[in-house]
C-alpha cells in the first residue's frame, strides 16, 4: 500500500520543462531544489521511522572532517523507509528524474554506496568535499545526487545549510536551508565542491535526518578515477598537518578505514 501511494503520488504534479531549466542553468554547478517533494502523510512517516540516534545500527563517523552518522544495510531499514529506498532505485522514478534533468543514461546503485539514511546532532558538520568519481565496484561513473530532508521543524538558525562551493573552492556560491521534506538533485561531475562545513548549532535531542540515493552513469572519457571524497579543509584546518594528513588517507581506498573515526 505505501508503495503504490509512492508511485501515485511521488513528482506527478510537477512541471517538467520548468524543473529542467532550472536544474541546467543552475549556479555553480546544474541543480533544482523541491519542496513537498513527499506527501505530507509519507514524509511524516519517513521522519518518525528513521532509529534513534544513539541505537547500534548507526556506522559513526567522527574525525576532523565529518561528524556524522549513516547506516546503508537495507535490512535495518523500517518497513516504509525499504519500500522508499525500492521505489527511489527503480525504473519508474529514475525514468522521471531523466526527464527533470535531461541525462539521457542513468542507473541506480541499488547498494547505497554512500547513501541510505544519515544523521547529525549538536556539532555535527561534514566539510566541503568532491564526491567519488567512478563506483569502487560498480566502474560506473556517479552522477546524480538525490538528498531528501526529513526533519520536522527544523529551524535554519541550526546551521547544516547544503552548501555548493565554486570549483576552484575559493568561496561558497549558494547555499539551501535543509528544511522538512525538501529535496535537493544535482549533477556529481561538474567540480562539484559541496559540504556543510558549518557544525550544527541545534539544541540536544534534535537532530538533521535526510536520506540520499545516488545515480550513475556510463563513464565518459577522461572521466576522473577517484573511488573516495575529496575533501577540502575549513579555513581554520589550512595549516594543520593532523588534517591534512587525514584528507589524504581519506582519499584513498586503501587507507580511507584508518580515518573514519579519529
């Protein structure tokens, strides 16, 4: 029943040709923002599903650059959040953000590589960063980026805006408040420099829930082979070999398990 009410209802009113133009000449890199992106009734119950924040099934990461929790496993997921995370990956809404975004070749990556739910409380951050390039097992290129915002009320004066940064990482462009049951899509191979550098400011117990499903594509020439994040330091963090110590090991598929918890 929640499934069908998914397919009913998910991007059904929407115009297409407006979303498109929107995403395309999108600064600094293509982009849309939606709100509503759920029904009210669905996205209440994605929120009120995701576990708590100090239950087992969270992996933590907690190192100079991100201060974050995820959990990928499918069956971990709540009944409801399974059947979104099924209908997300499938041809039918795929089909649809083809058509918002004009990218002719898009294929989930049913794994979560990456995404699934994730969660921050009071000081959790997540620095500016280039996402990986090619799939570490997939050797697809990723390409799409689908963030989903689920938590009620959330009030901007928290911090934890998305943040979309120039490609020469200089300086921050345009930044989205992550307010409740707001969608965020964006391409993944333009210099694509996004983070939320600033730690959140929320009182205890209130946290920034969002769920995120990536899309990948045929990988094209020249295409960058980097299989982890590419982080960049906060201002601060410029001049401290400890950090940068850990973005190189980050980086790497062969270090990156030393780093995620400092």
């Amino acid at each position: 029943m929640f499934l069908m009410t998914l397919k009913k209802l998910l991007l059904t009113n929407i115009n297409t040709e407006i979303l498109r133009k929107s995403f395309t000449t999108a600064q600094p890199f293509h982009h849309v923002v939606i709100d509503d992106f759920f029904d009210d009734e669905t996205a209440i119950s994605l929120s009120r599903e995701f576990p708590s924040y100090n239950s087992d099934v969270w992996y933590v990461y907690n190192n100079p650059l991100e201060n974050k929790k995820a959990c990928n496993t499918w069956n971990l997921f709540p009944r409801n959040l399974y059947s979104t995370f099924c209908y997300l990956n499938s041809p039918s809404f795929i089909s649809k953000l083809q058509k918002i975004t004009g990218i002719k070749k898009l294929y989930p990556d049913v794994g979560l590589h990456g995404g699934g739910l994730h969660m921050h409380g009071k000081g959790g951050k997540l620095n500016v960063h280039l996402d990986y390039s090619i799939h570490p097992k997939l050797k697809l290129q990723r390409k799409l980026n689908l963030i989903v915002y689920l938590a009620e009320n959330w009030n901007p004066e928290w911090k934890g805006q998305l943040e979309f940064w120039s490609a020469d990482r200089k300086q921050c462009i345009t930044s989205t408040d992550t307010l409740f049951n707001r969608a965020v899509i964006f391409d993944t191979t333009q210099n694509s420099y996004h983070g939320l550098p600033t730690p959140l400011e929320c009182p205890e117990g209130r946290y920034r829930k969002s769920i995120a499903v990536y899309y990948l594509t045929d990988p094209v020439e020249n295409c960058p082979v980097n299989s982890k994040a590419i982080y960049i330091p906060t201002e601060d963090q410029k001049d401290d070999p400890e950090v940068n110590r850990i973005i190189n090991k980050r980086a790497s598929m062969v270090t990156v398990d030393e780093v995620y918890r400092v």
